[in-house]
C-alpha cells in the first residue's frame, strides 16, 4: 500500500477475518486441499492483535485466538469483532464498553450482518463436528439452539443481540460484508424492536452483482460531522467505465446521512 494519511505515515488498515479466512483455518463441510490453512487468520490475528508471542501455525488457536479489538478515532469508538458477534464476543465486547462514555458514539464491525445464517454457529448434532452431513460451518464459538438443520432461522441468538444493542444504545452503526452488495437499511431486530444502522459492503471478488456487472464495484466512503455527529456514508463506484482506460472511473452512488446523538 502507497496511501499515506495527514501526517504522511502509512494509512492503517483495521481487518476483521471473513467466513472464508475461518473456514480455511478449521476446515469445511466439503473436502479442501489441503484440508486447513491457518495462514490468513494467523496473518490477520498478528497484525491486528500484535501478541507479545507471535503466532504460528502450531501455537495458533482458533477457539481462543480471537481477533477482537477497539479503537478511539475522532470521538468514535470502533469495535472490530470475529465473524459475528455472539455470546462469546459479547462478552469481550461488554467489559470493552465499560470504558466507554455512553455519549461516545460506538461502531461495529464484523463480517456478516446482524440477521445471521445459522450455519455460522456450532453445530447441535452428535459430536458438534463439520461435517457433510449437517453442513454446520462452526465459525463462531456459539452452539446453535434454534433447531438441528441450518435451514432453521437463528431467532433466539438474533434476539440476544438485539437485546445487547437496546442496552448499549450508544452503539449508532454496524458495518458489515457476506453476500456482498451495497445496502443501506435499519435492522429492528427479530422482535421489530430496535433500529440500527446498518451498512453492508460490495467485494471486488464475489459481489452478488458485481461479479456479472463491474461497472457496479463499489466501496464505501465514511465521513463524520464531529461537531454535528453526523456520519455521511457513499458509495464509490470505482470502476464505472472499464471500457476506457483512460477515463476517470470514479462515480457516486447511493448515499446517506445518519445521525450520531
């Protein structure tokens, strides 16, 4: 990376790991070769997390090496979680916000979005294991207590961070990625009694439509009024004339305003 920010240091770059990055490094319910590769989320753990032990693909934990972690930026706080934040996360992440006034706006990222797939959690049959079979993908450390099939909804563990959100309402954004799209929308929660913003990301490898329509690539640009705790979130459409080299590719899309009080 070449970007550099005011001060003329390199631009951070702040990653939580995505179903695949776990998937690879616990194994899938269809065969892999080879069967496990830890070597992105070691990455990701390491430079995130900088342990005072580097870890290695012997020392690396997946059920305990979570890559969990908060910064204060401008007055926000930004808390960066595993694929979805579940019981365990919500532990983690309710002893960080004690430390955080409640009129300090609070930002959540993670890779999938609040109404999560119940494939993500533990798997409930026999050993637990992945498998075939049951096509459970043990991407969090939850076990899933809806039902027995990933076709069940995961309404009970929705509802539990649903209930999380309420009592944190200082938390004004969630940020997150999977079946990848542009979209803006307020999730309210399987009881239809919340509503927080929410603000899911295209990727430049499997967007849903992207993937058949370059010209719809697109990131996200975020900008916070700090006097007015206003955030304005656009959508960059970076490639909107690949046909022409030469053109300059850069559009706007989709934008919209959220207030932060």
């Amino acid at each position: 990376m070449h970007l550099t920010d005011k001060k003329g240091n390199k631009t951070k770059l702040l990653l939580t790991p995505g179903n695949h990055d776990i998937s690879n490094a616990i194994g899938y319910h269809r065969l892999m070769m080879p069967l496990t590769d830890k070597a992105s989320l070691i990455g990701i753990y390491n430079l995130m997390i900088q342990p005072s032990v580097t870890k290695t693909e012997n020392n690396f934990n997946y059920s305990v090496d979570k890559i969990h972690y908060s910064k204060n930026i401008g007055g926000i706080h930004l808390v960066f979680v595993d694929a979805w934040p579940d019981s365990s996360e919500r532990v983690w992440m309710e002893k960080d916000l004690q430390s955080v006034s409640i009129s300090t706006p609070v930002f959540l990222f993670t890779h999938s979005m609040p109404d999560v797939e119940a494939r993500f959690f533990v798997n409930p049959n026999g050993d637990h294991s992945i498998n075939e079979k049951d096509k459970f993908e043990n991407l969090v450390t939850e076990g899933f207590k809806d039902g027995r099939s990933v076709e069940d909804k995961a309404i009970i563990e929705q509802r539990a961070l649903a209930s999380f959100i309420k009592i944190h309402s200082n938390i004004k954004a969630y940020f997150h990625g999977h079946s990848n799209y542009t979209e803006y929308y307020n999730w309210t929660g399987p009881d239809q009694n919340i509503s927080l913003p929410c603000f899911r990301a295209d990727s430049p490898m499997k967007g849903r439509y992207s993937s058949k329509d370059e010209t719809k690539l697109a990131f996200e640009l975020i900008t916070i009024d700090t006097e007015k705790k206003i955030m304005t979130v656009r959508e960059c459409l970076w490639n909107a004339n690949p046909s022409n080299s030469s053109a300059n590719d850069l559009n706007w899309g989709v934008s919209i305003n959220t207030s932060l009080q």
